[in-house]
C-alpha cells in the first residue's frame, strides 16, 4: 500500500480516535444515578449513550444508547431506563430479562448524543472497546 495512503489512515484513525476519547471523558465525569433513581429524577432527559457499571464501580455491565420509536421520535436515556425499569407499553429490555432487578441498582452515566449515526458509533465503540459484561456473550 502506498506510504501516502498509509499515513492518511492512521490520520483519519488518530482524528476518530481522539473524538470518542472526548466523548467517554463526559461518560465518565457525569453525575451518577441508580437505573432506578433515573426513572423518578428529571435527570437524563436527553438523547444519548449511557453506561452501566456495578454497584460498586468495579465492573462495567452494559453500555447502551437511545433510538428513535416508531413514529420516528427519538427517545431519551430517561426512557430507556424506564424500559430496563419495565416501565412503558408493558415491554422490558433484553437487559432486564437477562438480570432482572439486579439492573435498577447499577450505577448510571449519560452522555448527550444527538446524531444517531454517531450514537451508535459510540455505542459499538464502547462496547468493543470496554466490552461489557452484559452486551457480550
């Protein structure tokens, strides 16, 4: 492969790798809240990635983001919690199926994220990169 080439990659790879960095540095510096607390607290009321680590932080368990409904509304971190809560149209996430209540106790951090397509980049980057223990395996 050409050198050129070469080193426009590693560029364009450094430039990504940088902006997601930013991205878990606010991950990791927001304000924590039980699953639970987000569904009664206004907190979380904003598209986004959020992360899911055990109750004493030592475990990272699941990495998610917001989608957009049906209508083609886009949904908030609030109402995602609110679905692994079983809150909503009578569904529960495929989270609370697998760990049931354990999940309301999990430690919770957001970041805001309007784009969808850099949503889910993150989304697939964190989990790749953390690899939590409920979204592998």
């Amino acid at each position: 492969m050409d050198e050129e080439i070469i080193q426009e990659i590693r560029t364009l790879a450094q430039n990504a790798w940088n902006h997601y960095l930013e991205s878990i540095e606010g991950l990791l510096c927001s304000d924590i809240y039980k699953l639970e607390q987000v569904c009664t607290k206004k907190v979380f009321d904003f598209p986004g990635v959020y992360l899911a680590t055990s109750q004493d932080d030592c475990e990272i368990m699941y990495v998610g983001r917001t989608k957009r409904n049906t209508k083609g509304d886009l949904t908030t971190i609030k109402a995602r919690m609110q679905a692994h809560k079983g809150r909503g149209k009578g569904r529960t996430s495929d989270l609370r199926n697998k760990v049931g209540d354990e999940c309301l106790r999990y430690n919770t951090r957001a970041v805001k994220v309007e784009d969808d397509r850099e949503r889910l980049l993150l989304e697939h980057f964190l989990i790749g990169a953390l690899m939590p223990k409920h979204n592998i395996g």
